[in-house]
C-alpha cells in the first residue's frame, strides 16, 4: 500500500491518493477495495470503493480526500486510514482448484507410492502420511513422535466402521463429502473428525448438520454438539428445537432425553424461556 499526500501527477497535486500495488502473483487477481478515513471529532468515514484486475507490478488507485479537508478530520496530525481488501474468486482459480481436488483424487486411488495403510473392519486403505498429518495434528503428532503406527507404516481404527473411514479419507484428498449422505452418516463423519482434529472436517460436517437438521434429526444433532462441547452449535440447534417445540416434544427421542440427559433438557427449557422473553419483548 502507497499513500501519496500530493497525489501521482501535477493534475492531482491536492488530492490524497491511495495505492495498491500487487507485488507478486503469478496469475491476475479480481480484488474489490474499500478506503475508509476517520473523522477524528464526528467518527464519520469518507469512503471510496474500487473493483479492479490487478496485474503484478499494476497500480490501482483511489482518490480519498482533497489535501485542504485534511486539518478538519485529523487528530494531532495522525490521519487514520483503513483498507479492507477482498480476493474475488476468478474461472482461474476455481478451475485450478477444482484441477488440484481432481489431481488428489487420482493419487487417492493409486497406491503405487502410497506409505501408510489404515485398517477398518476388513477393509484397507493405502494412503500417504504427508496427506493425513497436513489436516491432522493427531496423524502428525504420530509420525513425528515415532509411535508403533508410524514404525509399522501402519494403524486400524476401531471405533468407526469402514464406510466413514473411507469418507474421512476421501475428504483428506478432495476437501468433499459426496452428496446426498445421510444425517447419522455425517454425524459419525464428525465423531471421527472430532476423534483426529481434522479442523477442516469438522467445519464441513457441522455446515451440513446445520443446513440439513430437521425435526427428527434435532435431538442427535444436540447431543452430539453437547458431547463435543461445541456450545456454538449447540446453541443454534437449541434455538431450532425451540422454534419447532410443538413437533419435536411429540417424538420418542426427545421423552427420551428426559431420562437420559435431565440437564441437556434443562438446556433446551432455558431457551425455550429466553425464545418467549424475546417475542415478548418485540411485541
């Protein structure tokens, strides 16, 4: 970022410009822009916004305030400016990253130079231990610390059957999940994410939970996030059941929670209580 107090040329010498120069990128970027300085006594922002290509080595740039407003907006001398900068996505990139999903994929189903093997059930994966630490600080922590797994070049997961393994592991590749997966699927998708701190995994699994809850799948999803200690989560699937209460407390599952998990139910009271202070006090 360049800031010129007389601008670039004679004809803008009592214009304060600002510049953004793209320094190194071996592609051209889409980039929208926005300059804010802060009015020092009225906090009002004088704001410019730009979409432009950058180009490595291009100027784009914004004109900001003429020199002569400069002493009424300023405090002791100090201009504030702030720009917030966003990278727009071009056919480039996307493509490119859809090209690299594909590529990881194509290594996923050749074992030729894998130097890993994951058992589940009886079912064996060969995979590659740079992939599986590079999401994992649970796979790195194992062959970094020279566990048995890494002498063996070898580890069998028990607690999750091999479909979901095979899931996990198709996502360590691809950053997907296939479509059309169950709700109970994907919560063993998250059991086993949250298992090996697979943080992009774990994002993932709960978007989809959220966009895909429904009334019957309400209660799982709760005592799923409760048992992770996700409280966020937690706390949107509880405004759910409290928004659809009259047809969630006709199903089984919610009885049931009554005598398994007294304080999980006492959890959902509570924001049935805050939901109806809350109507209340907008009517």
């Amino acid at each position: 970022m360049r800031l010129y107090p007389r601008g670039d040329n004679v004809q803008k010498e009592n214009v304060l410009t600002l510049f953004l120069e793209l320094e190194d990128a071996a592609t051209p970027l889409s980039t929208s822009y926005s300059i804010r300085i802060i009015d020092s006594k009225t906090h009002n922002e004088i704001s410019e916004f730009l979409e432009k290509k950058f180009r490595k080595g291009e100027l784009s740039r914004g004109k900001v305030v003429d020199i002569d407003k400069l002493g009424e907006i300023t405090s002791g001398g100090t201009l504030r400016v702030s720009c917030l900068l966003r990278v727009i996505l071009t056919n480039y990139l996307i493509n490119n990253h859809f090209d690299m999903a594909r590529r990881l994929s194509d290594i996923a189903k050749e074992p030729k130079y894998s130097d890993f093997v994951v058992k589940a059930e009886t079912n064996f994966f060969k995979v590659h231990k740079k992939i599986l630490a590079k999401h994992s600080i649970v796979f790195d922590t194992m062959f970094r610390s020279k566990m048995r797994e890494d002498r063996e070049s070898k580890m069998e997961i028990h607690d999750h059957n091999a479909s979901t393994v095979a899931r996990m592991i198709k996502f360590l590749y691809t950053s997907e999940i296939s479509e059309g997966i169950g709700y109970d699927e994907l919560l063993e998708l998250l059991s086993i994410a949250e298992m090996y701190k697979i943080e992009s995994l774990k994002k993932t699994c709960r978007k989809k939970l959220l966009e895909n809850i429904e009334c019957s799948t309400a209660m799982k999803a709760l005592i799923a996030f409760d048992s992770y200690n996700d409280s966020k989560m937690k706390k949107k699937v509880l405004q759910f059941i409290a928004k659809n209460l009259t047809e969630i407390v006709t199903r089984n599952d919610f009885y049931k929670l009554k005598k398994s998990n007294p304080q999980l139910l006492e959890s959902i009271i509570v924001c049935i209580v805050e939901r109806s202070e809350w109507v209340f006090d907008k009517k």
